[in-house]
C-alpha cells in the first residue's frame, strides 16, 4: 500500500568512497548505518595499488567504524599500466575486484591506465581468478566531448575488452547513459553495472539551469533527461539482476567544489538508501527495489544476501546544508530540500 513502511533485506554499496584520514572517520558511520558491506574505491592519494594497502585501507576503515557499528568493507585495488598477473594471484581471495581508471577521466585518476594493451596480462589473471573488473567508462580524450566520453568508451575500449575476455567478470560502475544500459543488457551475465541515485533522480538541467551548481558536478557528468536520465530509471526498476546499487557517494570539502575549478563527485552517503526509495516510489516501483538494493549485487559477486532487515518510513525531513568533513565540511545531495523517505533508526 502507498506510504507504508517499506522492509528490505539491509542493503549493500557496491560503489563508495570513502578517503581516509579525519574525511573517513566523518563520513563511514553513515554508510555503515545502512548498509551491510561496502566496495571501497581504491583512488586515494596515493592510490590503493596492491594488497597490503588494501588490507591496511581496510584496517584503518573498520578502525574509523563508530562503536557497535557492523558494517563489511570489500577492497579494490586500482589498475595501473604496471599491475602484474603476479599482483592480482597474490589478491586473490583478500580483495574483492580491480578498479579501471583510464587516466585523465576522474578524480585521483592521473595514476590511471594509459594504455589498454598493457593491462592485458593483469586482466588475464583476473579472468582466470574470477575476479571482477570495476570500470569507469569514459575516455579523456580533449577532443571527446564530456557528453559522449561514456558512449565512445564502449565503442573503443569496452567491446573489446569484453569480447577478448569472454569469461571475465565486469561492473561498468555509474552509468549514465542508455547507451551504457543498452550495452549491458545486451551483453552475457558476465556484465553488470551499478547505478546511483544521483543519475537516477537529477539530469544535466539539475546542474545548468538557473546557475553552475557545483554539487551536482560529478563524472560521469548527469546526462539528458531523455534518453539517458529515463533510460537509468528503467534499468533500475526492471527487476533485471544485471543492474544494481553503487552510490558513488564521494566527498569533497565544501571550498574544493565551490571554487573556479571546482572538483567531481556527490556526497549522498547521508540517504542513500532514501534516495533510491525516492526515485523507486516515482517509477512506481517500490516493490522493485529489494532485488536491486539488497540481492543483485550480492548475486553478482557470489556473496549470500545480508541476514538483517533495515525500514524505511513514510516521513518528511529536511537534509542538512552541510556535515562535518574532517576540519571543513562537505554540502550533502539534496542539501536544504525535504525527502519522504527515512531510515527508522529504533
Ligand atoms: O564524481 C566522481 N567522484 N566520480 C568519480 O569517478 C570519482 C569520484 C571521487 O573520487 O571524488
Ligand atoms: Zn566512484
């Protein structure tokens, strides 16, 4: 019935930043108040390159955990032009996937892969290790527009990875386009992609019209209502496996996004879950949600779905302007408005 609680199996991220230092001790309690377990991103300065780090990465995140707090974070290693077949063997079984930034796309992304032939052999381990690539589907090239970088990653780099890995696992992480969900679908079960709520519930009219607002400013930049923002909606809600939650939720200090050269990424860690319960009840398709939020991605990465429930209520609250973000503060998504939906926390 319309406006009654909604339950689900607690939900899992399979797409979250969350830096370290002050920044993390700030922001995981929030994730781990709805989620279960996490895919931790590895673009720290510097990056997260082999398993040591990660481990280390993950002792410090579960160091920085509130007190009581359970929550799992999943480890990645990011990919670079040097990653061996000798370091994926040596993480497989510690860390969960390997993370593709071609260089130039993204935050913290200049250690990055320049040259695709040169993850050949690493990709080859991770095949045959089962272990999954994580990609950020874009190119950087300066003659591509920042509109068509997801599209033309398809085209140059993706099919073809695909095709010359028929048996590696794939998440194309945060897509923003039909194009992208048109791939997915049309691919093997091999191939799945994450979705956030922010590319679900805002388009490019979000960021431009009215002014530049620097808070809507993430890459994959938001897209066209239609066909894109509609064409994420649909995925989402249609109950296909291959399509599950990944937040992207990535922090910045309030002064680096409002600024001249003002930095990529959404803070939505804060409501996740309440997000996407918004953006489920406008496609009507509440009764959707469960299997995206808190089933596929486990489906995916052969994990058993989490034991505990979480609810969510039929509620108006005002998200706060700011939180606290080590010594700044970092401006939330959805800053200043009202959402129906609230986690209950009794
Ligand atoms: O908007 C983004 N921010 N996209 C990314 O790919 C990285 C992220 C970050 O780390 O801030
Ligand atoms: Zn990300």
């Amino acid at each position: 019935m319309k406006d009654s609680p909604i339950t689900l199996i607690q939900p899992d991220d399979w797409h979250l930043h969350l830096r370290s230092g002050a920044a993390l001790r700030s922001v995981v309690g929030m994730s781990a108040a709805q989620m279960g377990r996490a895919i931790i991103m590895p673009n720290l300065t510097p990056p997260i390159t082999n398993t040591t780090q990660a481990l280390a990465y993950q002792t410090e995140i579960m160091a920085a955990l509130p007190a009581g707090c359970k929550f799992e974070p999943l480890m990645t290693l990011y990919l670079t032009d040097n990653t061996t077949p000798q370091d994926i063997r040596v993480a497989s079984g510690l860390i969960k996937a390997v993370k593709l930034y071609p260089a130039g796309t993204t935050t913290n992304s200049a250690n990055g892969v320049t040259n695709i032939g040169a993850i050949y052999p690493a990709l080859e381990a991770m095949q045959k290790a089962g272990m999954p690539l994580l990609v950020h589907g874009e190119v950087a090239e300066y003659e591509v527009d920042i509109f068509d970088r997801e599209a033309v990653f398809i085209e140059k780099i993706l099919t073809k990875i695909v095709k010359d890995f028929p048996d590696l696992k794939v998440v194309f992480e945060h897509i923003t386009t039909k194009n992208a969900a048109d791939f997915v679908l049309a691919s093997s079960n091999k191939i799945a992609a994450t979705i956030t709520a922010h590319h679900l519930l805002a388009n490019r009219n979000d960021m431009l019209v009215g002014g530049i607002k620097p808070h809507y400013f993430c890459l994959p930049v938001l897209k066209r209502a239609k066909p894109h923002q509609a064409a994420l909606l649909a995925a989402a809600t249609s109950n296909s496996g291959k399509f599950f939650l990944g937040t992207d939720s990535a922090p910045h200090a309030k002064s680096d996004k409002e600024s001249a050269c003002g930095c990529a990424g959404i803070f939505s860690a804060h409501c996740a879950i309440e997000l996407y319960a918004q953006a489920f009840e406008e496609q009507d398709a509440v009764d959707k949600l469960e299997g995206f939020a808190s089933k596929f991605g486990a489906d995916f990465y052969n994990l058993p779905y989490n034991t505990n429930t979480i609810t969510l209520v039929k509620r108006e609250w005002v998200v706060p302007n700011e939180y606290p973000l080590g010594n700044s503060t970092v401006v939330p998504f959805m800053a200043g408005k009202k959402l129906g939906w609230q986690l209950k926390t009794d």
